[in-house]
C-alpha cells in the first residue's frame, strides 16, 4: 500500500525536481558532517608560480617550443607533452616583452599550459564536452526551427 | 596555519559566496530579475575564490559564461512577460 | 589491480585517460553497441489510437524530420553509453554521464505533445542539477587522492577516496539516469517511438551498473 | 587535519546546502530554471578549490556543459510554455538599425578574434557576432550555422586523434583545434543572438 503510494508520488513529475534536490541537500549535509577531508599533496599538473615572469601565472619553465616536464600521470602516453606551454602570437609576444601583466590578459592564450592539458593529455574529455555543446544546439535550434 | 593567515581574497571570496547564495537562495521582493541580479553577487565570491588560486583562464571564461546565460535569461523572462504585457 | 572487475584484456591510451576492457566493462560495451546498431537500422513503430466502444483506430503520424532528428540523438546517447562504459578516468566519465543526460531530454523533447514537452523540461532541470553532485565528486576524487584515473585508483597504493565523493557520484548518475524514478520516465514514454525511447531506459540502466563499479574502486 | 581545502569547501558546501534547499521548495518553473545557476556556482567552487593547473582544465568543460543545457531547456521551456513567438524587444532601435557602428565594432571584433584563436578569441569573435546581429534583428540561415557547426567539430576530432596518434605533427593539430574552437564558440554564440530575433518565421 505504501508502495504504491510512493510510486504514485514519484509519477507525477512535477516532484521530481523537488525529490532529487532535497536529496542533494540531504547528501551535503551528510558530506558537512564528514569533514575534513585529507587533501592530498601530490597533486596532477601541480602549479608553480614565478612572479618575475611575464607569463605569470601560467608559465611552466623554458621559452616557447622547448620540452619541459609536466606533472601528467602517464607522461609516457604523451610525447609532446610541454611543447606548448609557452605559445605566442607575435603580438602577445610583443606584449610579454613590454609588460609583465600578460599573463592575466586576454591576448595571452592562444595557447599555454590549459590548451596543453584540455587538448593532448585530457584530450578525451575535450572531445566529450564540444559533443555534449553540440548536442545541446541540434536541440535548441531544432526546437527553434520547428516552434 | 590559522584561518588568518590564508590569503584575503580566498576569506573574502567564500563569504561573498555564502550571502550571495541566501541573497539568491530567498530574494526580496520575489521576482525573476531580483533573483538574476542577485545571481551576480555568489558569481563575484566564485571570481574571487578562482583569482585566489590564480585561475585568471577559468576566471575569464566564467565572466564570458556568465553574459551569455544572462543573454538566455533576459530573452525567457521577456518572452515570458511578452504573453502577459502587451 | 585486485578490485578492478577481473583483469584488463586491453588498455588503450589517450594521454592521461586510458580506455580499459575488462569482461565486465566489455559485456557492458558489447550491449550498449547492440542496441545502437539496433537502434540505426530499426524503423520507429507508429503509436495507434484506439477509440474505445468501436473499432475505429487511428496510427499517429511521425514526420521524417522529427524521426530523423529523435534518431540521431538515440544513437548519440548509444555513443556515450559506450564511451562511459569504457572508460578509466573518473572525470570522463562524469562527462559521458552528463551527455547520457542531455541526449535523453533530446529524444524526448522532439515531440510535440505539451505532456511530453513537460516531462522533458523536468527531466531536463534534474539532469542539468545532477552535473553538480557528478562534477563536485570527481573534484573531490582529485583533491583525495591526487589522481583520477581508475587503473591507478584500483591499485590501492593512493588515500583512501572518501565516502562522499562516492555517494556524490552515485547521485548525480541516478538524477542523470533518473534510475529510482522509473515511473517517472514512464511518463515521459507516452513519446512515441519505441526503439528511441527504450534507448534512454537501456543507456540509464548501463551507467548505473557501470558506476556500481566504479565506486567500489580505491 | 582541517586546512585551507577543507575550510573551503566547508563554506562551498554550506552555500551547496542551502541552494539546494531553495531549489526543493521552489515551485515556479522559471524560477527552478534560474536557481539552476546558483547551485552551478557551488559545483564550480568544489572544482576550484582543488588549485591545481587541473582544476581549470575541469572548470572548461563544467562551464560548457552548463551554458549548453542552459540553451537547451530554455528553448524546451519556450516550447512548452507556448512563448516561442512572443515578441523580444532587441537593441533593433531605428538609430542603432542603420548606423555603421555597430558593423565596425563587430568587424573588429571578429577580426580580432581570429587573430587571437583559440577559445578566448572564439569567445571574442562570437562576441561581436552577436552584438552584430542583436543590433540588426538580423536572421541568419540556421542550416549554415549549423553546418559550421558540424565542421567545427570534425575539425576538432581530427585534431585530437592528430594529437594522439600521429604526435609528429601536433603544429597542424594545434592549428586545426584552434581553428575549430574559434567556429565551434562563434556558431554557439551568433544562434545566441540570432535567438534574439522575434520568433522562428
């Protein structure tokens, strides 16, 4: 009996919304009263942080298109790993050369440190995520279209 | 190290975050624009915690992020009240 | 690598995030690739209205556009099914379960019946929050142990992962997969279409089996 | 035991709880809709409290994942709502309609843009596109969008399987992955402003 009244609750979808963030709120607290957790110091893709630098805070170490090592899990499955931590557009160049506040602009990534990880190492993840944008457009424009 | 000594825009950023979330959480009055401006202010304590950490490229990308769901937003509640107005 | 499902036949590599066969996550794969083939040659089933105190019957009509278009993402969230299926990093897999989530509100929300259309945005909300319990449990994988690939995980040599980024991870795959609200999808079924719309049952029910194990790991 | 980490996302959590708990009482749909972004910020902020060069590589694709679904269940919310042609008041003022300047300022944008690459010069560039067309009420021909689209993103695949397989030759890789990036955020972000426009006729 009970069963089937909860069952009964669960059809309507307007509560759904309502059942799974109470369990989200429930599940925090949960996770609140299990603090702390250890952070562990051995990190992937660690951070060091040179302030004399222009690229701060995404320079790595050594001028563009020379190797340098990175902090990956399996460097061994990525070669070309460090090859493009430092590439710059002439005119970012140019901006390195003049300021040492580039690393915080705009004009600094056409590459670095992040396009490293999000297209060679983690490359996987970067194939999912524009499929998943791509998905998500197919549906918005074909609710667009045919309104 | 005490809680002193972390950096200020790391403490300075997570009680942004927190009011901002009960500022959003329960908006006074209730309408849909209170809330969407509300929803800046937990977006400015995020902005901080990530300057913090010094993720200027994640910081960045929020911002852009942020204008474009601002454009969604508006152009549902105007259509929204497009029914209803005019 | 003793709490991985049985051991590796193959591991493929792409970079930091292998791709591994175990015979668990291989009959796993196997499934969700039947059904996608399945799912591409099949032709949808017309739904037929029957009015009741006669025998007068109605088949509603599916346009090719819409048929197209419901195909498409059945196949998409067939691929993502697999991809979660195979692979071996816990962010990975997150994602592919967030695409399992979003191509199930895309075969739905093609029709247009308001009740379905309903349905599918409630779906669409849970699945578009369920990101945040998903997201936040692989970050606090990371920060844990300092690794997120799975084959690292099983080897038992990292900190312990602590419970709640398991149980984070476990919610956010059933408000992607909707797995308890069964009724609820049932709802959303009335979407004709039968190849399409088992696709969703089939893809929640595999990531679910998929994250039991994952979850049992370090 | 209690560090940095852990003082962080006990405030993170906090902020997690309570959205979570306006989202279960919340009732209104629109209302639900924007609470959604609120609880994103909370998972935003368990990612970026892990403070490695990791956490931006997860926060990208959090950050698309998110806008995505964004675009998706607002137009499934217009469709079921039956509020696809309600009219959206642009910036199509008759002033701004015909002056150049919006024109300029979007050429230089785009332009701009492309010389930059990658994402931050995707971004730009779809910047300007939508600042151009929300200025022009302007309707573009969706099927090319989303032909850009589909190419944006084969440019993109064969780039990463360019990186994985054939490492050699990772400049043409990083070419084509720059070059599909910039196509894949500017097509996102002009159907954003093409959305603008007064309904789907």
């Amino acid at each position: 009996m009970i069963i089937r009244r909860i069952s009964h609750y669960i059809s309507n979808y307007e509560n759904i919304m309502p059942l799974f963030a109470g369990a989200c709120a429930f599940l925090i607290l949960i996770g609140i009263l299990l603090l702390p957790i250890q952070y562990n110091p051995v990190q992937l893709y660690p951070k060091t942080i040179d302030r004399n630098s222009s690229l701060d805070p995404y320079d790595r170490g050594g001028p563009p298109f020379t190797q340098v090592e990175i902090g990956a899990q399996y460097p061994e499955n990525s070669p070309t790993a460090g090859l493009v931590t430092t590439y710059l557009t002439p005119f970012s160049l140019f901006l390195s050369q003049v300021t040492l506040h580039l690393g915080t602009t705009i004009v600094a990534h056409p590459g670095g440190i992040i396009d490293e990880i999000l297209y060679n190492t983690r490359g996987l993840d970067t194939v999912v995520e524009p499929t998943i944008l791509f998905i998500a457009f197919a549906i918005a424009s074909y609710l667009y279209r045919k309104g | 190290m005490m809680i002193a000594e972390y950096p200020p825009e790391f403490l300075i950023g997570l009680v942004i975050l927190v009011i901002g979330t009960i500022a959003t959480a329960f908006p006074r009055p209730k309408d849909y624009l209170t809330r969407l401006i509300n929803l800046e202010i937990p977006g400015w304590g995020l902005l901080l915690v990530m300057l913090s950490y010094n993720e200027a490229l994640a910081l960045f990308t929020f911002g852009a992020i942020s204008v474009l769901s601002t454009y969604i937003y508006v152009r549902v509640m105007q259509k929204k009240a497009g029914g209803a107005g005019t | 690598m003793t709490n991985l499902a049985g051991v590796p036949y193959y591991i493929l590599e792409f970079g930091d995030e292998l791709v591994y066969f175990t015979p668990y996550t291989i009959t796993l794969f196997l499934l969700a690739l039947t059904f996608t083939i399945f799912v591409l040659i099949s032709m949808p089933e017309r739904q037929v209205d029957i009015a009741f105190g006669g025998d007068a019957y109605t088949t509603k009509v599916i346009s090719v556009s819409e048929m197209r278009f419901r195909r498409f993402m059945a196949i998409a969230c067939g691929l993502a099914s697999m991809g979660a299926m195979v692979t071996g990093d816990i962010f990975n897999f997150t994602l592919f379960t967030a695409m399992v989530g979003i191509t199930n509100v895309g075969i739905v929300a093609a029709v247009k019946s308001p009740h379905v259309q309903n349905a599918a945005y409630q779906y669409g909300l849970v699945a578009l929050s369920a990101t945040v319990p998903l997201f936040g449990g692989a970050a606090i994988y990371a920060a844990a142990t300092g690794s997120l690939s799975m084959i690292e995980l099983a080897k038992g040599a990292l900190p312990a992962v602590p419970f709640v980024a398991k149980a984070f991870l476990v919610l956010g795959v059933i408000g992607e997969g909707m797995a308890p609200f069964y009724a609820a999808k049932a709802e959303m079924f009335r979407a004709p279409g039968a190849p399409y719309v088992i696709m969703c049952s089939l893809s929640s029910l595999l990531i679910f089996l998929r994250v039991i194990e994952v979850v049992m790991l370090g | 035991m209690w560090g940095q980490y852990s003082y962080g996302i006990l405030v993170v959590l906090v902020a997690g709880v309570i959205a979570f708990f306006a989202l279960a009482i919340e009732t209104d749909d629109l209302h639900r809709f924007l609470l959604l972004d609120l609880v994103e910020i909370t998972a935003l902020g368990v990612i970026a409290l892990l403070g490695t060069d990791l956490a931006e590589a997860l926060i990208l694709p959090g950050l698309t994942v998110g806008i995505a679904e964004q675009l998706a269940l607002s137009q499934i919310y217009c469709t079921k709502e039956r509020i696809m042609q309600n009219p959206v008041k642009g910036l199509n003022i008759e002033v701004i309609a015909k002056a150049d300047a919006p024109l300029i300022i979007s050429m230089f944008l785009v332009v701009y843009g492309l010389i930059l690459s990658g994402f931050t010069g995707g971004g730009v560039a779809g910047l300007g596109l939508v600042f151009f067309f929300m200025s022009r009420g302007y309707r573009e021909d969706l099927n090319l969008l989303e032909m850009a689209s589909g190419i944006s993103w084969a440019l993109w695949i064969f780039a990463f399987f360019c990186f994985m397989f054939l490492p050699q030759y990772w400049f043409i890789a990083l070419m084509c992955a720059a070059v599909g990036i910039v196509l894949k955020v500017t097509v996102k972000m002009s159907l954003v402003g093409t959305m603008w426009g007064n309904g789907n006729d």
